[in-house]
C-alpha cells in the first residue's frame, strides 16, 4: 500500500540524513586538522510533525499522444485537437464497454447501439473511423466494444486520411491495446449490477495475467479473459452474454526492438431489440421504457477473431521503424422481426428479416521515422499501408411485412410471416497508400507540419439470388489524394497556437455509378482548424481550445435512377477541454463543445438546410476523483463523480419522418475503498434516474438510456 511505501522511504531518508550529517561534521574536522572524535551512540531528540498519508492518483493529462502524428509527439507540437483517455479515466469511469469512455469526448454523440453508430463534430462514422492501434477491424460489431483489452483511448478531431487511409471526415477513434509488461502480477476483477426500480441484474468476472516467460524477460507474455451476462431492463432482452480472450506475447530483446503477437477473440450472445417507437413523431407519444416490440428469443449475435503483429526496431539513433499487422475475421447474424414502419392506425410493422454476415480484415502499415537537421531539424515519416476487405451479406429473409403490433399491448406471433428468400452479396476490397509527413522545425517556437498521400481502391462485387439463377458482377477502380498542414508557434513556454488544414477521402459504395456507367469518386472532407494550447502551473492545468470550419462533399445522391455528387454536410463550432490536479489527491477534468451542423446541398427538400441526425448544438461533460488524505478503517477511500450532457438532437435530417429527442444530462457516482491489493467499488449510474434517448432511426427505431443502475465491483492484484 503507497501508506507503507511511503512511511518506510521517510524513515529511510531521515537514517540517510543523519549519516549524512555526522559524516560531513567528520570531514570537516579533518580538514581543519583536528581528529575527529570517537563516533558514539547518541541520542536525538526529534519533534516529529504529524504524517499525512495520501493515495496519489495517476493525472488524466497525457503529455504525448502517438495517434495524431503516428509517433509519441509532445501534444502542444500536434495542429489538431487530440483527445486522450488513459488507464486513470477508464479505471475512474468504471467504463467496462467503450460506450461509456465516449460520453466524455466533446462533440461527440452516439447515434445506435452497434461499436460504429456516433457521430464526431456532426459528422457521421464508419467502421474505418474506428481503429485498434492504428488499424482496422472489430471483433465484436453489435454492442460497443470491451475495455478489458484497452489501455488508452485517443481520439484525433477532423480528417485523418493521409496517414490512415479512407474514413469519413469528422474524426478517428484509436484504441491502444494493453501489451505484456515486464513485471510479474495477476489480477481478478468481479462485479454485479442491478436496475433497483426493474430488479433485473448483471454480473462480469475476468482476470489479467502478466510476467516473464523466460529467466531474462526477453520474452513477455499476458492474458486478460473475461465473461459478462446481462439482463435488460427490458422486456424479454434478457441472458445477453459476452465472453472474450486476449492472449498476447511480446519479445523484448533490449531497449531499441520489440515484436508483439497479439489475438483477440470475442463472441457476442443478445436478444434483437429495436428499441421503441412514437406516434405522430412525438417522442412523448410511446410505450413505457420495458416495452419490447420484437419476438421474444429474436437475436443479433456476433464471433470475432483477430492477430495483430506489431514490431519496432530503433535502426539507428534518428531512425525508426515501425511495422504492423491486423488480421479479423468477423462474423454476425440478425434474426429477428425488425421494426419497418409506423402504420396510420398506430400499429408497429414488422419485417421477417434473417441477415448473416462475414468480414475480414487484412491490413498492414509500414513506416519509418527520421528524426534530422538539413537546414532545419526535421521530423519526417514515410510509409505505405493498406490491405484487403472481404464482406459477405447473406439476406436468408427479408422483406415480408406484417405481424403488426400495438404500441402498448403488443400480442406477438399474432401473424407469423413467410420465410421470403433473399439474396447473397460480396465483395473484394483493396486499398494501398503511399504516404509522406515531415514536421519541420523553423525556430525554436515556430515548426510547420505538411503532409501527403496517394491511395489507390478497387473493388469486385458479386450478387445472386436465393431462388434464382440471376446474376451481377461489377469491377470498379478510383484513386485518389489527401493532403494535410499546420503550423505552431510556441508563444511562451506555457502557451501554443497552432492552425492547420487536414483532408480525408472515403471510397463510394461498390458499385455506385453514374448516368455514363462510371464509378463516382470518393466523398472528401476538408478541415480548417486554429486551436490554444496551455500547460499552467508545472503542468498541473492543461488547456485545449479550437474552433473548426469542417465540409464533407461528394455524398452521392440518386437523380433520375443514375447517382450523382450532390450531397454536402457542413459543420462549424468550437470546443474546449480543461484538465486540472490541483493536489495528488484529487483531480478533474471538464470539456464543452459547440456544434453548429447542417445539409447544405441536397436533392431532397425535406433536408435542405436541416441539422444532420445526431448533431447535437452542446455537448459538455464534467469528470472528477478525490482521495481522502487521511487513512480510514486501514485504507484509503475516494469518491468520484461524472457528468455528461447533450442538447437537443434529431434522429434524421429528414424532415417526414424525424423525431426530435429532447437534451438530457447523466449524472454517475462512485465510491472506492482500497485495501492492500483490493480495491472495492460503489458505482450509481444515472443517480437521478433520468429518462433520455440516446439514439435511433426515425420515427420506428429510439433507443433509451439505462434508468438508474447499482454496480459493485471488487479487483485484487497478487
């Protein structure tokens, strides 16, 4: 315990200060040529101030971030506004799925219930804006992903293309996963949750294991694995399980090379749920919160499995290089009646769909790092990266309508619908880049950030039928650049300003073509930002401020039965984050965001001018832990807060059939208490109980937040 820790270090520096004294009296005796006296026992009288025992936490600052610049950059050097959530915030967040970690990222809104579904600064994502360790792939697709195999997660604001590739504009979502370490420890983690008002519980359980796999530490290994089981507050969503495997062995032959091997399994068990929907597009206009709308035993399930290879090697003393490796392959299923449409009469209609789907992932990246002065010292990066996507969707059923339910006495099975055949689509996909940064130091102060890549995408697409001998084949090829800048300018050795330019490029769907039968060309975005950065009071108060001029284009649109480059989504706004450890006890950090979103071209009148779905105007969060100084009962204990909220939002631009969510705000609790190597926990989510919609589709899909929720929570390392 740091109690013990540090009271044996006092006792230790009060024996060395004493030795200290009596030997420095004993010299200078010596040089005055006199003879020192016969060193004897003595006795001190020493008044001792009383010994204030404290329990120092980990600062939610990072001082370096390796996403934004692909390399561990001091963050008042980076043109961007970067986000970092390390161990500290997770660990005080209690996050055990991702989803938790994102409340607290300014401009940031989730839109669903799957890992991708959130929009970053009114933009909407795809699976590419969602990374793991700067690479493509999830295991797990339907819910948010686990924490148990994250170390940090870093969040880089505006287009990220010309060092990752394709993705859409608003933002890159990078998890850094945990690798062995060159200690020895075991850890077991154990908690329990429980919705008071429904009396519907939850329980996880995982452990980590980490050390040596050899008498030198060459060789490290770790294994973290863990099983949750979860019942819903509502109706019939009940028993969803996840269990996960992340074994990983790292070679560490000296301090310039290392090798990881990495794998991840994670299967996914749950029951399909929609979620509610509302009349007249009035959210007040719906069922209680329980009310289930699916078939009882309907499911969205999903099984992943992953290899990532990771190597670093420190070639000379200004030269790196960096090589990784993901391999995924993914699978997942929907089998359930989906929600389709309200009817005039108020009733739910139902669609019979059966949706089985495969995904691999085969991506690498290469790169090596200059660190060097020609003229001026330079930063320069030059690499290649890329790979191949497989995506397999099988429609085994879908599109038989009916099975109509009543929002708030639904009767299920009351028409049991057709098995319709469907149809079984894939494609191949593959993207290679070329890519070059060079971050150049003109002063001391001043350095000037330009960047660029060109990237070549095709793709093959094949489609048949179920029932029928009918086919369809297209092959597409596009190409296409990025490029980036920024300037910095270190004002005093506390204070940044810095602005840039960044761009992004993401491959149309295969095929979307035109009126002469030709693929159309990727959407881009375009980003102009100019930012603050302050480090006050040695570090202790960290400040981040930007506003950002940002414009997605080439959204295709259908005119005439062909696609056109029609679309663009404008967003402009301001954001601010605030990290402060006033002591070594206590700390907070707070942030705000203001987005202002709307469809500036568009075909469609309904949506011009609108505010994209899930844009939200604010976003503001608060996140604070205090440790108190004194020991209690033979520990420590701490108390934390979190607060997050969201202003008004819409679940489409479309004006037909959007329904407005009102704003909310989620205020969680926790309480710890620390024993030795046991940590136990008290977290109440959603203290106040507060009723709010985090997402949906429409009118036909709105998905509610968790009502108040109990968690326990016991960890002990050995």
């Amino acid at each position: 315990m740091r109690m013990k820790k540090a009271l044996v270090a006092g006792a230790m520096w009060l024996s060395a200060a004493t030795t200290q004294a009596v030997a420095q009296d004993s010299s200078r005796q010596a040089e005055k040529g006199e003879t020192p006296a016969k060193t004897t026992p003595a006795v001190y009288d020493y008044a001792l101030n009383p010994i204030t025992v404290f329990s120092e936490l980990d600062s939610y600052f990072e001082q370096k971030s390796s996403t934004a610049l692909k390399g561990d950059v001091d963050q008042s050097l980076i043109p961007y506004t970067t986000n970092v959530f390390n161990e500290q915030v997770i660990e005080d967040l209690k996050a055990d799925r991702l989803e938790k970690v994102f409340a607290y990222i300014p401009g940031f809104s989730r839109s669903g219930t799957t890992a991708n579904s959130f929009t970053i600064r009114g933009q909407s994502v795809d699976l590419q804006n969602l990374q793991v360790d700067g690479l493509p792939g999830l295991t797990s697709r339907f819910g948010s992903p686990t924490t148990a195999n994250i170390e940090r997660v870093e969040v880089v604001k505006g287009p990220a293309s010309v060092l990752y590739g394709w993705m859409d504009p608003g933002g890159m979502v990078n998890m850094i996963t945990k690798k062995p370490e060159d200690k020895e420890f075991r850890e077991i983690t154990l908690s329990g949750e429980l919705f008071p008002e429904y009396g519907d519980t939850s329980y996880t359980g995982s452990f980590d294991l980490n050390g040596r796999a050899n008498a030198d530490g060459a060789l490290l290994y770790r294994l973290i694995a863990g099983y949750e089981r979860e019942d819903s507050y509502r109706d019939h969503v009940k028993g969803n399980t996840m269990a996960y495997l992340f074994p990983s062995l790292s070679w560490v032959p000296d301090d310039k090379r290392r090798l990881d091997f990495q794998l991840e399994y994670a299967k996914d068990e749950r029951a399909a749920d929609d979620g509610l929907f509302v009349l007249n597009r009035d959210i007040n206009q719906r069922a209680d919160l329980t009310t289930y709308y699916q078939e009882p035993g309907d499911i969205d399930n999903d099984e992943g499995l992953s290899l990532i290879l990771n190597y670093r090697d420190e070639l000379a003393k200004d030269t790196k290089l960096n090589l990784k490796w993901r391999s995924v392959w993914h699978t997942d299923e929907r089998k359930l009646y989906e929600s389709n449409s309200v009817r005039p009469d108020g009733t739910l209609r139902r669609r019979n769909r059966h949706q089985y789907n495969e995904r691999e992932y085969h991506f690498g990246d290469a790169n090596l790092t200059f660190d060097f002065d020609a003229l001026f010292r330079q930063n320069l990066i030059v690499g290649m990266g890329g790979g191949y996507e497989y995506r397999q969707y099988d429609r085994l059923a879908f599109g038989a309508l009916g099975a109509n339910l009543d929002q708030m006495n639904p009767v299920y099975t009351g028409d049991v619908l057709e098995t319709i055949p469907g149809s079984y689509r894939n494609w191949d996909l593959y993207n290679f880049g070329v890519y070059a940064q060079d971050q150049i130091f003109l002063t001391d102060k001043l350095s000037l950030l330009v960047g660029g890549r060109y990237d070549t995408q095709s793709g093959d697409y094949n489609l048949r039928y179920v029932d029928s001998d009918e086919t369809a084949h297209e092959s597409v090829s596009v190409n296409t650049t990025a490029y980036n800048a920024g300037i910095t300018y270190q004002l005093t050795e506390q204070a940044a300003v810095y602005t840039s330019l960044s761009q992004s490029f993401n491959m149309q769907a295969v095929p979307t073509f035109d009126e002469n039968n030709r693929q159309l060309d990727p959407e881009s975005g375009t980003q102009y930002e100019v930012g603050l950065k302050l480090s006050l009071l040695n570090g202790k108060l960290n400040t981040n401020f930007a506003v950002f001029d940002l414009v997605k284009e080439n959204v295709s649109e259908t005119v005439d039965g062909a696609s056109a480059l029609i679309g663009t989504v404008e967003s402009r706004g301001a954001e601010v984050t605030v990290q402060y450890q006033p002591s070594l006890n206590w700390q907070f950090q707070a942030s705000y965001a203001y987005t202002d979103a709307k469809v500036a071209e568009t075909t469609n009148d309904e949506a011009r001018g609108n505010v994209p779905g899930f844009s939200p105007a604010h976003t503001a969060s608060l996140l604070a832990r205090y440790n108190y100084p004194e020991e209690v009962l033979g520990g420590l204990v701490g108390m934390g807060v979190g607060w997050h909220y969201e202003s008004t939002r819409y679940t489409d631009e479309d004006e037909s059939n959007r329904v407005r969510l009102a704003g909310y705000h989620v205020t969680d609790l926790n309480f710890y208490y620390e024993l030795d190597n046991l940590k136990l926990s008290l977290i109440v989510d959603n203290l106040f109980d507060e009723t709010y919609f985090f997402g949906g589709s429409n009118d036909v899909k709105i998905y509610a937040g968790d009502p108040r929720k109990v968690m326990v929570r016991a960890n002990y390392r050995f």
